[in-house]
C-alpha cells in the first residue's frame, strides 16, 4: 500500500539537500532520483490561481506559502529522516498520486509435493525424459528416490543433485514447483 506523505522545505536547494542526504543519485537533468518505493512531485511554492484584470490580462496569484513544497508517496521503504523532519499536514492537499498498486506477491514455495504432480509437471516443461536420463546416470540414492519416493521435498538433497546435473536455477525450481502445486488430480 502507498503511504503519501506532504513535504514543505524552506527551498530547492533544501529539497535537493534532503534527497543528497537520503544517497539519491540524481539524473542528468539533475532531478534526484528516488528508489523502487519512492514517487515525488515537486509543487515548489503555493500559489493562487491568477485572475484577470480590469484590460483582460491574466494578473498572477499571490505567493501562499513560499517554501518548496513537495508531494511524496512510499511503498515498502522508510521515509527518510530530513523528508519526516519537513512533512507538513495541507488542510487541503490537492495532488494525489495515480499509482499502479504494487505486484501480486509470487505464491509461497510449497516444502513438499506429491511426487506424480512433480512428474506430470516436469512432463509439462518438456523436462521428462532429461531427468530420467540423468537419474539413471545418477543411479544409486537418486535412482531409489525416484523410483519410490511418494513425495518430493524442496530442500532434499535428492532434488539438489538432480538440479546441478540438469543446471536447474533456484528459480526455475521453484516455478516447477508452484506448477505442481497447482496440478489438480
């Protein structure tokens, strides 16, 4: 969930100090650049909407508040001490934020699956026969684990020897599986 916060500095230069201080690199148009979890909006100072005068001609609103203001929204990160030393609380803000929410969080990796729902989702990703060809290499433990084994556990060391000869990363592991998981008999 974003959290937006308002933020009133006494000016640029203080704003951009806040954002040196938080380790922000800036770009090349030297606008800092905040982390994943950070989104800013420069407003600068409050001022009125301009009105027109008696000739017709837009006469520009006064200065309401001349510090630099600054709209921020965080997600999932600390709030840097010199942007909580300036937050500041508008009886009406009137800019908000129009932010994607965040990722679904990837489903947890089941600790043990049934061993038919490994097979069928190895059979699934085209990994079938591979594995066969490099359990009976294995032989030994591995070739007993795979042929009685009921259920498969994420953290067996039979699973581990499989990955390394296959070269298997952590992840595709894990997609494997979260696939078998799902499989419904």
């Amino acid at each position: 969930m974003w959290i937006p916060t308002y933020h009133a500095f006494s000016s640029r230069a203080a704003y951009l100090a806040a954002c040196d201080a938080a380790g922000w690199p800036r770009g090349p148009d030297n606008t800092p650049v905040p982390p994943d979890g950070a989104t800013l909006v420069e407003i600068g100072p409050l001022i009125a909407p301009p009105s027109l005068g008696p000739d017709g001609m837009p006469i520009p609103g006064e200065v309401l508040d001349p510090r630099h203001h600054v709209n921020a929204a965080w997600h999932g990160i600390d709030v840097p001490e010199a942007f909580r030393a300036a937050a500041v609380a508008p009886a009406t803000p009137n800019r908000c934020f129009a932010l994607p929410a965040p990722p679904p969080a990837e489903p947890p990796v089941p600790p043990v699956i049934p061993a038919w729902k490994g097979k069928a989702a190895l059979r699934e990703a085209g990994l079938l026969d591979a594995v066969e060809v490099a359990v009976a290499a294995a032989g030994g433990r591995v070739q007993d684990a795979w042929a009685g084994a009921a259920e498969w556990s994420r953290d067996s060391d039979f699973l581990s020897s499989l990955a390394g000869d296959l070269r298997l990363t952590r992840q595709q592991i894990d997609d494997m599986f979260r696939t078998a998981d799902a499989i419904q008999s």
